[in-house]
C-alpha cells in the first residue's frame, strides 16, 4: 500500500426502497466517525484525538457505500462488489438481519472481516464463522429486559399473563419470537395469540383484530418502517390499545415513524440500544450528539448510534493490526477490549466471544412520552416511570 492512500472499507446499508430513511440516518452517523477517526477532536473517543490511523502513518479512513435496496440478495452482491471490485479491506452493514446475513456468507467465504452494529438475529454469531463480529446486543439480550420490567410490574401488584405477538416473516422476526415464547413460558405466561405475515403490507387490521380478540395484555411487535405506522393507525382505527405495546426496535425508533404518527406513538415500550437521555449520565452522548446536530441539524438516534459506534471498533482494530491484512485485521478485532467510558453506548466496554458477539453490550428499555424516547429501565439509568398500562386512546 502506497504511502498516504486512504484506507477502503465497504458499508452495505438500505439507500433506496422503503428503508432508504434509516440508511440515510446510518450514513449520517458512519460520515461522522470517519471525520473523527480522520481529523483531530477533543472527545474520549477511540482515535479522536489523533488525526488518521496513527499507527498507519496516519493513513485516513474513507467508507465505499453499496446499496442493499433492503433486498439480501442485493446485499449479497454489494458485497461481492465491495470486495472484488472495491478492494475493501472490511465490512460494515446491514441493518437488515436477512441483508447481513447474505452479504456476511459472501465475506466468510472470501475471508474478509465484517461487522455488523446492527443487525441483532442471534443466529448471526451461531454460524462458526470466523470473519464476522457484532458490537451490539442480540435479541437474547434485549427481550429478557422486557421479562426484567414484566417481572418488576408484578412484583408492584401489575398481573399480566395474556401475550401476543405480531411478527413479520423475516430471520429478525421469527427469531425474535421464539426468544419471546420461551420467555413467556418461563414467566408462567400465557401465548393467546400469535399473528405472522409477510411484508409489504397495507394494513395489520385484521391481525390486529385478531390479536384485540384474544385479550392480550402484552403485546410483541417486530416491524420495521412501514409495517410499525400500520400497526399504530391499525390499533387507532380499531380505538384499541394493549395494556403494553412492546417492540423490538426496528421502524419504531427512527425519527421518521414519529414524524409520521406523531402523538399516536405515544407509550410504545422498545428496547433499544441507546438513547439520548444516557447524556444525563455519560457526557460523551451529548458532546457527540451536538457535533452530529450541528452537522445534519436533527438529533442522532438509536440505529444510527451503533452503526457509528460500530464504524470506531472497526477503525480501532485496522489501526491496532497495522496493517489491511484480512488477517490480521481478525486477530486485531478478537483482541479488542475496549472500555465503555470511551463509547456512547451503554455498554460495559467491546470484547468479543470466540463467535464474535460482544460480551460486554448492554440495552436499555425506552419508552415514548409526549413523543420523545424516555428510557424507563433499568432503573438505574430511568429518566422516567414506565406508564402502565397504557392508556386507551379517549383518555389521551
């Protein structure tokens, strides 16, 4: 590698089709690491305060974007682009559980490290593969925190035995509803209703219907954009609420669903992996998060977080391997163990299992409340009481 050429890694994300607002907000946040990592700034982050890869010769960072369209075969080719054609020395991406899990096989087969922040189907870091890694929680993770609040409200005298749960048919759906069904056995609960279709979609009111039906107290959603303001304007036309509206993120933390739904969104539960009340207790979110609002002026989110977290880990590990071997770069990455003081996540730091998940990621539960996402649990960190039940729509 010449002196001074810029160091190619590749981001496969959703830029066009109906998940093209999220990859705009990720390609936001991946911008802004790769101004940190290349330009000197004075936050405890990971190379801020050097200018480049430091122990490259200061080579600089510069990011090649494919667009998945939101489709996994898509994906899978931007990836074989990415890597053939491009020359990337790594992968980012994909958002999508289905698109990371295409485009990742590609990567494997061609031995060239890929990162996920995003993508949370457990079965990603359950393939023996030895090139890929995730920085963020997976959905093991996240729906026990839903079974640490159910747990707590009954423990306050909040009986709730009814679940549902209304899912797509993709791998980050079904996943995340076997997770939920064995954790609703284990807390003694009752499935009454279990709703799967297949998207796109025009209207959720019949599952809806269906679920309403079934007296579900708890209610699991797993959409993404388009699908989680069917399932709000479904539950408006039906003048029903559950007691909870409990989803696993996707479309319903981007800013475009609450633009979209406004007040309606109002006491949805998500877990999430961030959020900008943790500025209350870790500064570095606000001193980042007013560097990204006075660059796209609107504030950062919880996706676009771990695709910007995700883009420093990787940074970190190309510098600490010193070298754009596919190799070495997958050694420098298994020896990551980096503290949580230096990241805007609520982790407890990054180091990765012999599978490649980060074990020490953490998640939050948040909840929305005159249409901003409070975080609710744990309580060590809750700006707010969670409110439950909900409240229907004619007392609102």
């Amino acid at each position: 590698m010449k002196e001074g050429k810029e160091i190619r890694i590749g981001a496969i994300y959703p830029f066009t089709g109906s998940q093209s607002a999220v990859g705009k907000d990720i390609r936001q946040a991946i911008d802004l690491a790769v101004e940190i990592v290349n330009n000197r700034y004075d936050l405890d982050l990971p190379l801020a305060r050097t200018i480049g890869l430091p122990i490259l010769e200061n080579r600089k960072f510069k990011v090649i974007y494919g667009d998945s369209e939101g489709i996994p075969e898509i994906g899978r080719e931007e990836a074989k682009r990415l890597i053939v054609k491009e020359k990337v020395a790594a992968l980012i991406g994909s958002y999508q559980s289905s698109v990371t899990l295409q485009a990742s096989a590609i990567a494997e087969a061609r031995k060239v490290p890929f990162l996920t922040p995003d993508a949370s189907a457990p079965s990603l870091t359950e393939r023996d593969f030895q090139f890929f890694f995730r920085t963020a929680p997976n959905d093991h993770l996240y729906t026990n925190l839903f079974f640490e609040l159910f747990h707590f409200l009954r423990s306050r005298g909040r009986e709730i035995n009814n679940f549902a749960i209304l899912t797509e048919d993709s791998i980050f759906g079904l996943e995340a509803a076997v997770i939920e069904k064995s954790l609703i056995r284990k807390f003694s609960g009752e499935l009454a209703a279990f709703e799967i279709y297949t998207p796109p979609v025009t209207s959720l009111v019949n599952e809806l219907t269906r679920i309403r039906k079934s007296k579900a107290q708890a209610v699991f959603g797993h959409q993404f954009l388009s699908d989680a303001i069917n399932v709000v304007q479904g539950l408006k036309r039906l003048n029903w609420f559950p007691e909870g509206l409990v989803v696993q993120n996707a479309g319903y933390t981007i800013p475009e669903f609450l633009e979209t739904v406004g007040k309606d969104g109002n006491y949805i539960i998500s877990r999430v992996a961030w959020a900008l009340g943790l500025g209350r207790v870790k500064p570095i979110v606000t001193e980042v998060n007013e560097l990204y609002r006075s660059k796209y002026k609107e504030d950062m989110n919880e996706t676009n977080a771990r695709s910007f977290t995700g883009l420093l880990v990787l940074a970190d590990a190309i510098n600490r391997a010193g070298s754009i071997n596919k190799d070495k770069i997958v050694q420098s990455l298994r020896q990551t163990n980096m503290p949580g003081k230096n990241l805007i996540m609520p982790w407890r730091g990054v180091r990765f299992d012999s599978n490649g998940q980060n074990i020490l990621a953490d998640a939050l539960l948040a909840q929305i409340i005159n249409q901003e996402y409070k975080i609710i649990w744990p309580l060590s960190v809750a700006e707010t009481p969670v409110v439950w039940p909900a409240p229907p729509w004619n007392q609102r």
